[in-house]
C-alpha cells in the first residue's frame, strides 16, 4: 500500500489511506464505456468491497462523495493556503480573538429551503453540543458564535489567527433538518440535504451514484450532471488493473512506471499529476538519548542521501525534502532566503562523523561507538503494508549503516505503531510532516511543547516530543499576527529551528497520487494549473468538481 503524505501531522497523514477501487457497478451506468457523456466515475470509497451508507459529514467513516453534498464557509488551497470562498463570501479578523464570515445569500438547501447564517451558527453550536462531532477541535478554541444581519462571528479563549484555516473547512448542515435528530454522533443521515452541488442518487453495498442538484448557486460551473463512486478493494493489483483499464475518469493510486503502465494505455487522454502533498521523515525520540542531543542529530541527518531515499521510495516521482520544513516549491513565498540551498541537505559523510564525533562517538572497525564502548544502534518503526515507507526505512537502515550505526526496522499493524509514537516508547519512527497549505499549522502540530507530554501519556502530535522556547514564541507570535511581514519572519525563525536543531530528520517529499481522462472532462488540477491537490478524498472534491468541464 503507498501512503500519500497530505496530513497536518504524522496520525493524519497515516490516516489517509492510498487504496484503489474494484470496478463492480450496481447503477444504471458505469465508466467502462456506456455511460453517458454527463456521468463522471471517482476512485474514491474504501468498501473492500462492501459500501457503509453513512452521509454524516462529522463522522470519520462517511463516504467521500458527502464533500459534493455539504459545502464549507471557505477552503484553503492545500497547496499554498489560499482561500476560495464556499459559503461565505470571505472573512476578516476584527482583533485577533474576533472572526467575522460574511455568508453569502441567496443559496438553497437541495430542499428547497433558504439557506440562512442561522444554519451556520446551529452548526457550530450543534459541534458544541456533541464534542463528539467536533473533530477539528473547533471549541477548544472559540467560546462563542453568533450571527448579525449576513455575518456569523466567532469569538476565542485567545489569539489563534492561523485556526481560521479549520474554522472555514467545517461542513454547514440545515438547522431545519438537524435540529430533530435524536442524536446526530449516531445518525447515519441516509438521506442528506446540502448546499452543494450534488445530492444522493442510488446507493448499493457496492455503488453509489450523486446527481447533479440543479438549485446549486453556482450550478452554471457543474459539468457532470451524475458522479459514480464504486466501492474499492483491498487487492492492491486489482485496483491498479481497474484504473489502467480506463474505468475511471478521476483515479487515485500510485502506479509504478507510470508513463508505460497508464498514459501509454491511450496516450490522447491520460494523464497523471503527482505533486507533493506532505513530507515524509525520520522522526526520533528526542527524550532519550542519544536522539536528544543536536550533534547526534546532525550527524544522521548529514549521513543520508535523500535523493537516493526518494528514488527507492515513489520511484522517483519526487525528491528530496527541505529542512527548513516548508513543501517546496508550494510554498517558496515563506521560504527564509539566508537558508543554504533552500534547505536541502546534501549526504556528507565526513561532517556527518564530524557531528557524530562532537556528540561523544566515534569510529572503530566501522561501527560508530558512544563512550560507553556500545555501538549506536536504532529501531524504526512503521506500519508494516505503508510500501513506500518501508522502502525508504530500508534504505535509510543501509545509509546509516555505512557510517556503523546498527539499525533495524519493525514493522507492525498500524494500531500498533500509532499507540508506539502517541506514547513516546519508539526509537525512530517514519511518518509525515507537514500538507496543510500554512506553515502555522504545520509547524504548531510538529512542534509546540504543548503536545510534549511525558513518555507513556499519549499525545496527538509533536510525537518525538521538542520543546524549545523559541519555537514556542514564534507560534505565539503566529497566533497573533495579522500583519504578512509580522507572520513572514515568525515564520522564518521556526525554519531556522528545523534547520539547525533538527527536532525531525525531513527526507522526501510524500505524493498526491491523481490520474486523470480528458475523454470526458478537463480541467483538472496540474502543474500548469496547480489549484488543488488531485486528492479524491477531502475538500479537493468540491474544488475539482466546480473546475472541470465537458471535454
């Protein structure tokens, strides 16, 4: 299984599976050459190969397609965090505590029904109500919401300017419709009602289909007037057969060679567009030793050959990553223009026992021994079936053997490694860093000392469990700021901690895997016209759905 790295966080992006899809159709039509022009197939649902029916858009296990059906107040780009205005028109920070969403008029239920910014202020309170639906951790932060005339206000505990970005991505529902469920943690809402620009056609154990809802504000910019969402298998060759077969208009999956084994299949209308979505990295436990000190470090970092790594791990497909923590080239604006290579490190081995030497080990018989006379050894652990990862521990197990540490990888079920780096008991972990489109959050999630709890009390992030005071102020400052030049240098100060403190070793960038058909549709996202991730799984949906047109 390939693992894409689009997460805020090393669960996160664990969380996002890169599975494929058995093309079973249960509907009138289907994507293997009889559907009709309108009709657009998404690789999507996880089924193996049975469906859940559940259109909750605040239960993790909801069905994908529920992205078409409610819509949010805005979505930032996961590519470089700007905004496109859904429901609200925009946004403003009146203070750094107060944030006012103007929400746009004139929009619909797919019921008919006036969509109003009560419908907004419901939502936020009904999250309130049920903690359980509040995955974004919306009132940890705000204590209050209320609207006036067009605007909803938001009011928080304390200055946190950048959580406007999971503020904007919270799905509305109808008041009219909520309000009388019984209890909406349990409520599979089989029969949703949305803004957005597609409602429930036909739902099978091993299909279903949405329409295009023709009241949509903005239905002018639907070109499909029926999207498909198959269930997908677990066989990863299976999947792989279905999407070269040409099944499916939108795929997302990682295919090795992918040039011969898809766009060489029909060469006028496939294409794909792997961009990175996250980073993939060496996280060490920075509470024992010898991960705690900056000159061990160091030396890790300055002993691998990223491209090398990269090459084994996505076949290339994408390089190495930039230390300063920032997805390069997505977010060149923020990059810290004193940064020696923009960050990049290159493999030096002789700096590399330099480092090694100053942290109190040296080298005999080419094994890199500590004062104690015992050789530096390390664990890696990862998910045993995330392909890609192993394959880069593998060959960082080589790299790092060349310079005498004795390193080894254990491979579990995930279950197992997440509880690993929650708790703080593993040595070395892989996992992704980083994808969500703003650094402040990226940042804040890896390395706030407020997720550093104690070895054997879990935590969310900031897994290998950094403090530094100066990070902390930053984020604060972050907090804070209003102003680009303000957020600008704050920023440029955590990228100087990632580069010369080395709290995570970053090695290459993870891919977001999208394959696409212009038989149907185009318009897709590109390198040409990069305005999302070809992610087929979150709020990109929305965003493809209102850019593509009929071919």
């Amino acid at each position: 299984m390939r693992r894409l790295s689009h997460a805020k966080s090393m669960t996160i992006c664990a969380a996002a599976a890169v599975l494929a899809l058995v093309g079973v159709s249960c509907s009138s039509s289907s994507n293997n050459g009889t559907a009709g022009s309108g009709t657009l197939t998404i690789q999507g649902d996880s089924g193996n190969p049975t469906l859940v029916e559940n259109f909750n858009p605040f239960q993790g296990s909801q069905l994908h397609g529920t992205n078409l059906i409610y819509e949010p107040l805005e979505i930032p780009s996961p590519i470089d965090g700007t905004y496109t205005p859904f429901l609200a028109t925009g946004y403003k920070f009146t203070d750094p505590k107060t944030l006012v969403y103007t929400i746009r008029q004139g929009v619909k239920w797919s019921d008919g029904k006036d969509f109003t910014p009560a419908d907004v202020v419901f939502t936020f309170n009904l999250l309130k109500k049920y903690p359980a639906l509040d995955g974004k951790g919306v009132w940890q932060q705000i204590t209050a919401v209320s609207a006036s005339g067009n605007d909803v206000t938001l009011n928080f505990s304390t200055p946190n300017v950048p959580f406007a970005i999971s503020i904007a991505q919270t799905e509305i529902v109808p008041e009219h419709l909520w309000t009388n469920m019984a209890d909406p943690t349990k409520d599979p809402n089989i029969n949703p009602v949305g803004t957005g620009p597609f409602t429930l056609g036909a739902f099978a154990p091993t299909q279903y289909s949405l329409k295009k809802n023709p009241t949509y504000w903005q239905a002018d910019k639907i070109a499909p007037s029926e999207v498909l969402f198959p269930a997908q298998a677990s066989n990863q060759s299976t999947n792989q057969l279905d999407v070269v077969s040409g099944k499916f208009d939108w795929s997302y999956n990682f295919l090795p060679d992918v040039k011969t084994t898809y766009v060489a299949k029909d060469p006028a209308h496939n294409q794909y567009w792997f961009p990175p979505g996250g980073t993939i990295a060496l996280y060490l436990n920075l509470t024992k030793r010898p991960y705690s000190d900056v000159n061990f470090r160091k030396g890790l970092s300055l002993a691998l050959d990223r491209p090398t790594i990269a090459l084994k791990a996505v076949n290339g497909y994408l390089d190495q990553a930039s230390m300063s923590g920032l997805i390069l080239p997505n977010l060149n604006k923020w990059l810290d223009p004193s940064l020696p290579n923009q960050g990049n490190v290159k493999q030096d081995t002789s700096a590399a026992q330099a480092a090694f030497t100053q942290a109190g080990y040296t080298s005999q018989g080419g094994k890199l021994v500590g004062k104690d006379g015992k050789q530096a050894s390390m664990t890696i652990v990862m998910p045993g079936n995330f392909s890609d990862w192993v394959a880069a521990a593998k060959e960082v197990v080589n790299q790092l053997g060349s310079v005498g540490i004795n390193a080894s990888l254990d491979l579990p079920q995930y279950a197992q490694y997440s509880q690993s780096i929650q708790a703080g008991t593993f040595d070395a972990a892989i996992g992704g860093f980083g994808g969500s489109g703003d650094p402040y959050t990226d940042y804040s999630l890896a390395l706030s000392s407020s997720f550093a709890t104690p070895v054997n009390t879990p935590t969310a992030n900031n897994f290998e469990r950094f403090k530094d005071s100066s990070v902390d102020q930053a984020l604060s400052t972050l907090a804070s700021a209003t102003d680009s030049s303000t957020q600008m240098q704050a920023t440029y100060t955590l990228e100087q901690v990632m580069y010369t403190k080395i709290p995570i070793v970053l090695m290459y960038y993870g891919g977001s895997w999208g394959l696409f058909s212009t038989k149907r549709f185009i318009g897709w996202p590109s390198a040409a016209n990069p305005y999302t991730l070809p992610t087929s799984y979150n709020n990109s949906l929305l965003t493809v759905l209102t850019h593509v047109t009929k071919a």
